[in-house]
C-alpha cells in the first residue's frame, strides 16, 4: 500500500497565508477608496504617475498589474474627470506621457492618507524591525518567483 502524500498545511502555508493577507488588505482598501469615488486601480494609477510622472499607458498598466487596454479605459477617464493630462501626440514612439493635474494631486493625497491608515492598522503590532523586515521578506519572496514588475 502507498502512502499518500500530504496537501499543503493551510494554517502555516506561505502562499496561502499571503493569499490571505492579500484578500484582506484588498478589502480594507477597497472599503476606504470607495467613498472617495476610487478603487485599487485607480489609486494605483494616481500614485505611480505621482512618482514617477511621465508613464506611458503600458508602464503605468504594468505598474497596477491590470491590461493595457484596462489602463486606456482608466485614463480617459481620469482625463475627462481632470485628474491627469496627456499630451495630444507622442513626443517620440507612440506612448502618451501622462501627468496628474492639481485636482489629481489632491485626489491622491486624501487617497494616500486612507491607504496608509490602512497599512498601519495591518502593521500596529509589529516593531518597526519587524515592518522593515516584511517588506525586505516581501520584496524576496518577489525576486525568488522572477515576477515581472519586482523592480516596482
């Protein structure tokens, strides 16, 4: 008779635990950015280009983990609602350098408060040794999988 190998233990797995963590912290944000007319992707969206101004459609769909042709439909509509601006004709290539406006900015700085409320209220037990290792633990665990966007 053969042994069966055991599944995954569910309570001490990494992948499941972080899984878990995700769903979590999703719904936190999600909970915080929906009064403010946001969601995930849309302050992603707003904090890269904060960052780092200039991205075309495609980095800044890399950057939010969501298609090009998501992040097109994102932005005409953060444009229309005068949130960004993007050149009427690419410079070079093809790519569209977008930047925030004002309102933008504005939008993102109450958004970027609620966020980081969030990830506090995730952390308040940990030491601040502890935070700075998660995110060194985090940031491995990335590079380990070879996943695209880790230089993120």
């Amino acid at each position: 008779m053969s042994q069966v190998q055991p599944g995954v233990d569910l309570p001490s797995s990494a992948g499941y635990l972080l899984k878990k963590a995700s769903s979590a912290l999703h719904s936190a944000m999600e909970a915080v950015l929906r009064p403010l007319g946001m969601n995930i992707t849309h302050y992603s969206c707003l904090e890269l280009l904060s960052q780092r101004p200039g991205l075309s459609n495609s980095e800044l769909a890399r950057g939010a983990f969501v298609t090009r042709q998501s992040m097109n439909v994102l932005l005409v509509a953060l444009e229309r609602d005068g949130l960004v601006t993007r050149a009427p004709q690419a410079s070079t290539g093809r790519a569209l350098p977008t930047e925030l406006t004002a309102k933008g900015r504005a939008q993102l700085a109450t958004a970027s408060a609620a966020v980081r409320a969030i990830e506090d209220r995730m952390t308040t037990s940990f030491s601040a040794a502890e935070r700075s290792n998660l995110g060194d633990l985090l940031s491995r665990c990335v590079t380990s999988l070879g996943a695209k966007g880790a230089e993120n």
